[in-house]
C-alpha cells in the first residue's frame, strides 16, 4: 500500500521546520523558568493550556469522534516516551548550556534513520550508516572523555540525558508513523498532552510539597522535585507562551511524521541547532566552545548526508516507476 509518506514530503518538511522553531522558544523559555518552577509544574501549566487548543484542532479535524482508538495502549506508551524524553532533556537544561544541550540531543535524527530499520523496514546502505558512525563521532567529541570531572559543564550522568531524551524521542516519531496511519495529528497531539497532565499530576501528589528536594544542591534534580508555587504575575505570560506553543509543536510534529517518512524529514530538525545557539547567545550570552562546534558540524553533516542520500534513493526509484511500459 502506498503510504501518506510518499504523497506528501513537502508537507511534511513544513511541519517540521515550523515544529522545530517553537522548539527552540519552548526550550529557551523553559531554562529561563528552571530557577524558579518544578520541571512537572511547568509542564503541567503547559499541557493544560495546549490541550484546550489541541481540542480546538480535534474539532477542526472531524469532531470529538476521531479520538476512538482501537490502540490505547500504543498511544498511552507513546505518550510516556515524550514525556521521558521531555524531563531528560530539560533536567540537563537547567544545568548546561542550551546550545550544549541541543546540540547533544541532535542526535535524535541519527537514531530515528538506525530505529527506521528494524521498526518501520526502511532501507539503509552502508553509506548512510557509516554517515550516522561520523555522527556518533561528534557525540563523543562533545562529551570530552578525555576531561576530568572538573572540567566538564556539568557531571558525565549529566551529559548522557540530552542523548537519552534523544533516544526516546526517536521512539515516539517512530511509533507516530505507525499511528499516524490511521490517527489524525490533532488526536496524537491530544493523547499527548493529556499523558503530559496525568504524569504532571502524579508528580504533583507524590513530590509536590518539595520534599524530595530537601537537602540536594544538585540543579537538575532541584528541578525536578522543587516544591510547587504560585507564579509570579510576571511569569503568567510565559506559561501562556509555552502552552501555545506546546499545542502547535505536537500538531506540526505529529503530523509531520504521518506525511513523509523518518529518513526525509529527520535532517531538518536541525533548524533548532542555530535556533538554541542564538537564543543562548541573546538571553544569557552563551556560544558553544570548539569541542561542540566540531560536534554539531559533525552531526549535522551526517544527518544532511543522509538526506541526500535518502532523497538520491527516491529519484532513482521515481524514474524507475516512469521506465516501467504500462
């Protein structure tokens, strides 16, 4: 059967780079509130607002009738893994750098091309694999093993979060173009939002009066276990900003990965990588070191090869169809 993926890569290029920029801003406002919030309170604020827009997209779509599923168990797994993916990103966030950050969890892209194999059957030549060795190689430059403790921005546990929130994240567009097959994009959107709030409030009645943040100095579990609070009048706007923002990344995402397939649209979630550099560079004058320009030029060279690669593939296969006498 021919699949959504062949139809409409254009598309599907749209959605991902408008998703990737509403990363950015979600991302750098995020790590603006991580002295003041818990992880799970922000993302609490977040859900809840981008779920009543999400229901609004769910309207627009064909109505309430279109969240049936006869997969739940699939949509509630998937909705863990954003959520897995979300805290391991933002807890190093509220330690490291966010271009470091970023750059680190661009190597989501090499996973989803490595996962689309043996989960969707995809077909990757030995060109494209060694491409996504080169991109491991930069991961490694970025993590310096060769640094002392001391040296590094933060704790070596600390650095492998962005790359587990980089494998999980895979997972989850993995799984959304199995779904997505017979899911719209609004309904992914909102089963995610909605297991966003369920784990928020899970949070919230077993860590929410802070006491799993007593006696630690240690900023990303701070950030996690933090004691709940009132917002600030000022801060208002920004959890406004995140839940909007929240609701268009996972329609775009979502619908993004129902439209083309994971080898195309992979290279350019790389719009959020000079996306995080500017942000750090505007709001707390941060530019990443020569270790992580090295690495991020080395992902996304791999991650661009890829592509070519991948769309070199489907021209071949296009004059093949037209070769064919009818």
């Amino acid at each position: 059967m021919e699949t959504l993926a062949q139809n409409r890569p254009a598309a599907g290029i749209a959605c991902i780079v408008v998703g990737m920029i509403c990363i950015s801003i979600n991302d750098m406002i995020i790590k603006q509130l991580s002295g003041d919030y818990p992880l799970h309170q922000i993302v609490m604020f977040r859900a809840s607002i981008g779920l009543i827009l999400t229901l609004a997209l769910v309207q627009y779509e064909g109505g309430f009738s279109i969240l049936k599923t006869r997969q739940p168990l699939l949509h509630l797994l998937r909705g863990l893994l954003v959520v897995a993916s979300n805290m391991c990103f933002f807890m190093a966030l509220a330690v490291m750098p966010l271009a470091d950050v970023t750059a680190l969890f661009f190597v989501a892209p090499l996973f989803i091309t490595l996962l689309s194999i043996p989960m969707l059957g995809e077909k990757v030549g030995p060109l494209r694999i060694g491409a996504v060795v080169v991109g491991f190689i930069g991961v490694i430059i970025m993590q310096r093993p060769w640094e002392s403790g001391d040296a590094l921005v933060a704790n070596r546990l600390v650095l492998l979060l962005p790359l587990l929130a980089a494998l999980t994240y895979a997972l989850l567009q993995l799984m959304t173009r199995k779904l997505g097959a017979t899911t719209k994009a609004s309904a992914l959107a909102c089963y995610m939002q909605a297991v966003f709030i369920l784990v928020s409030l899970g949070f919230y009645l077993i860590a929410g009066d802070g006491r799993f943040a007593e006696g630690t100095d240690d900023p990303s579990l701070l950030f996690l276990f933090r004691a709940w609070v009132w917002p600030g009048e000022g801060d208002w706007i920004f959890l406004l900003a995140l839940g909007m923002n929240v609701a268009v990344i996972g329609y775009t995402l979502s619908q993004a990965y129902r439209l083309a397939d994971a080898a195309t649209l992979s290279p350019f979630e790389y719009v959020g990588l000079p996306m995080a550099v500017f942000w750090g560079w505007l709001i707390w004058s941060e530019l990443p070191d020569l270790e992580i320009w090295i690495g991020m030029i080395l992902i996304m060279g791999a991650g661009l090869f890829v592509f070519l690669r991948e769309q070199q593939k489907s021209r071949r296969l296009a004059r093949r169809r037209v070769s064919v006498p009818r």
